[in-house]
C-alpha cells in the first residue's frame, strides 16, 4: 500500500501518531493562551477549571493527530502514484490540509488563531520525509539520495512560508546522531 508493506504502513501510521502527540502538541499548546471557566477553589479562590482546560488539550491533540494522519496518508500516496514534484507537493499538502485543519477545529469547537494553522501544517509537512523514509525497510533503499532529492522544495517552503516561526527542524538531523 503506497509503495510500503503492511508492517512498513503500521510502522509509519505509529511514527506520525507518535510525532503528533509528542512534537507538535506541545509545541502549540505551550504557546497557547486558553480561556476556560473558572470555579472556587474551596478556598476562596477562583482557579481555572482543569477538566475544562485537560479535555482542551485532548482536542487539540486529536485534531493534530487527525490532521497528521491524513497528510501523511496521501504524502505516502503522492510519493508512490504520483508524477508531482516535491514542491507541488508540499504546495498542494499545504492549502489542502489547513482547510482540513480549520474544519477540525471548527468540529471540535476549539478557537485557534490563523498562525497557528500554518504552524501545524508546517511542523508535520516538514517531517514528512523524515516519518515516511524510517518506515521503510528495505535495505535497497537510499534514504540520502530520497532526502537530497526533496532539500531544495523544503528549503523553498521554509523560506517563502515561514520566516517568522521557528521550528524544531534539523535538516542534518542524521548527522547529529553520528
């Protein structure tokens, strides 16, 4: 299925969960600003409701985790069926899922600001490539060759989208391992 066996496709279906919930959830709800009810604290003190505020979170989660799956899906699609260049790509990924995003949001009953829609987006186009080629396996294939192939459009994304964000993106992030 999209050029993967089944246990590459479980592997890379965990992989973008597991970025999901773990890189990019926090990213963006540490740099949120909640509004939530507030109640007595027994104290006399009004604190913020956290079961309010923990299932705000949850959604936020699932809608970043919804919204990471399906770009990963088709990225894996248009990497195996697909005669698009990489720029054309991350384009179409791009405009395609922040309405995705703005849907989820919108269904969830989460207020988001429009900055925060091109970050997620941006977070989890960008590790794309990084999620698709760990779940390969096949040791014919050459995972430098596949990530110099596709430098160029990230770099053009990275630079005609997002100045102003910073990411937590290494594009030599194999190198730091060695």
């Amino acid at each position: 299925m999209f050029g993967l066996t089944q246990k590459e496709m479980d592997l890379y279906n965990f992989l973008v969960q597991d970025f999901a919930i773990r890189d990019v959830t926090p990213i963006v709800v540490s740099k949120s600003k909640f509004i939530t009810p507030l109640m007595d604290n027994g104290k006399g003190k009004k604190v913020p409701n956290s079961a309010y505020v923990n299932q705000l979170v949850q959604d936020i989660e699932t809608i970043i985790t919804i919204t990471a799956m399906s770009i990963a899906m088709e990225y894996a699609h248009l990497q195996a069926e697909s005669e698009k260049s990489e720029k054309e790509i991350i384009e179409y990924l791009h405009t395609k899922y922040e309405d995705h995003l703005v849907m989820q949001f919108i269904r969830y009953g989460v207020t988001f600001s429009t900055d925060v829609l091109s970050e997620i987006i941006g977070e989890i186009i960008i590790e794309l490539p990084y999620l698709y080629i760990n779940a390969i396996e096949d040791e014919n294939f050459d995972e430098d060759s596949f990530l110099e192939e596709k430098m160029e459009a990230y770099s053009k994304y990275l630079d005609d989208n997002f100045n102003d964000f910073e990411f937590d993106f290494d594009f030599d992030k194999e190198d730091d391992d060695e």
